[in-house]
C-alpha cells in the first residue's frame, strides 16, 4: 500500500505538470485536439460522418458548403466532408507505415554503424550520403515507379526516402552515448556488447529518433498526399486525400471547396504534427 501510495504522489504531479504545460500553450493544445479529431476520423469515421463516401446524389451535384453538406459535395453529388472524413483512415494508415519503415530501418542502420564504427560505418554513411543526395520526392517517385501503384507501395516508398534522416540522427545519438562514463563501466565489467546495446545505448540514443518520428509524420503526410495526387496512390473513386484534391483541380474556377477543405485538412494536420514534435522536442532538451 506504502509502495502504491508513494507511485500515486510522484504520477499525480507529473501528470498536472503536463496539463499544466500544454494549457499554457494555446497553440499547441489546438494542434493536440485537431490530431485528436484526424485519430478519430481515422479509427471511427461514421462518428462524424456516417453517410456513404462512394454514394452520392446526381441532383446535389457541385453544391457548395452549408448546412446539410459541410464541405459541399463533388461532381457527382457526394458529400465531401463524408469523403475527407473516411479518407483520413488510408492517408493515415499510409502515414504511419511510411514512419514506420523510415524508424525501422534507419534507426537500424545508425544503430548498427554507431556502436559497430570501423569499416561497416564508413560504408553505411557514405551510402546514406548518396540517398540524402537525392531529393526526397524524386527517390519517393523512382522506387513507387518500381513498386507499382497502390496506397502500401507509396508508403514504403516515402518510408525508405526518409531512411538516411533517421540513420543520421540514431548514429549521432549513439556516438554520444557510447561514449559516456555507464557505458565504459559496463565494459570495463566485463557485459558483453549485445547487452551494452540493448540495455544501455538503444533506451539512451531513442529518444531523439522518437521526435524526429513525430516531426516526420507531417513530412510523409505531404509526401503521401503528393504522391496519391499524382496518381500513383489508390485509385478513384477511393477517397484517399490527395485523390480528393486531384479530383477537383478540374473545378477550381467553379468549384474552389473541392480543393480548399481537402487541402486545409491536409494542412492543419501537419502544422499539429509540428507542433506536438517541437513540443516534445523541447521537453527533451529541457530534462537533459
């Protein structure tokens, strides 16, 4: 009981301290409430709009916002908030795996030429070297060109562009740990290097990487939406969110919400992204 008491009193602080933290930032409780309702839209889309994003009314064709259809409706009647809506789930779940295989691999790749060095690590850098060279988009388009189309294939795609930023990060976070006095005491003991690794440098050198994830995901939310406007993501009639902007670029002159509303979702997403990440970031810097 004295054990669950004491837990109680250090969580509870910590915990006002955080609200405290984030209601002082209006700027970043609005980023954390609208990645709230994208999460939602995303996990439970008929919570917000339970109409059909494929099934739409020829008669209500090209209407614009109001009450009965928030974000007006397309070309074919369909009601675009329902469609911005349900499409959150694909862009996001793209997001995610693009993140994730950027994480993955690259923290990887730093991990292993960080604690490793020597010859292993010159060869690893000087090949991120190369891929940072190349800009993001164009090695995006190159690889989803070799892929094939489809929502997954972009993912990955915009995941393995993303590679040599989070290798880079991993292996100077890994320099730095690998060098300091528990490290060297571990050695000196005689812990063998795997468990140096997991026990010591990984937990250590992860944070950094953790943030750079948060600030990437705005980024591959761009890069998913730029790709899926190019056409090389789901194809129509799927609601995926740059299909949505590529679809009204025809009716801009006539029909400018077809574009706005997606793009202002698209947008706010990823300012709030930023923002949480510079949030975190902070945070980081300041318990160090």
């Amino acid at each position: 009981m004295t054990t669950a008491t004491g837990f109680g009193a250090r969580v509870v602080p910590a915990a006002r301290g955080h609200a405290w933290f984030v209601v002082r930032r209006p700027g970043l409780l609005l980023s954390l409430v609208v990645l709230a309702l994208v999460l939602l839209a995303a996990v439970f889309p008929t919570l917000l709009a339970d109409g059909d994003p494929l099934v739409g009314t020829p008669r209500e064709r090209l209407q614009g916002p109001s009450g009965a259809h928030l974000f007006g409706t397309d070309q074919l009647g369909r009601d675009l908030f329902t469609r911005v809506v349900h499409g959150s789930s694909l862009s996001l779940r793209a997001t995610v795996v693009a993140v994730a295989v950027a994480l993955v691999v690259g923290g990887g790749l730093g991990l292993v030429a960080g604690f490793v060095g020597g010859w292993l690590d010159a060869v690893l850098m000087r090949t991120v070297d190369v891929v940072q060279a190349i800009p993001r988009l164009l090695l995006s388009l190159a690889l989803v060109s070799a892929l094939g189309f489809g929502t997954t294939k972009v993912a990955i795609a915009v995941g393995v562009a993303s590679v040599a930023s989070f290798a880079r990060v991993m292996r100077a976070e890994v320099l730095r740990v690998r060098s300091s006095v528990y490290v060297e005491a571990a050695r000196a003991s005689g812990v063998r290097s795997g468990a140096i690794l997991t026990r010591h440098v990984l937990p250590n050198a992860s944070g950094p990487v953790f943030v750079l994830a948060a600030l990437e995901f705005g980024v591959a939310i761009l890069s998913v939406s730029a790709l899926s406007f190019l056409g090389f993501g789901a194809p129509p009639p799927t609601p995926e969110w740059g299909v949505l902007i590529a679809d009204g670029r025809g009716f801009v002159a006539t029909a400018w919400w077809l574009t706005t509303f997606p793009g202002l979702v698209i947008a706010a997403t990823v300012l709030s992204a930023n923002r949480v990440s510079r949030a975190l970031d902070g945070e980081r810097r300041r318990e160090r």
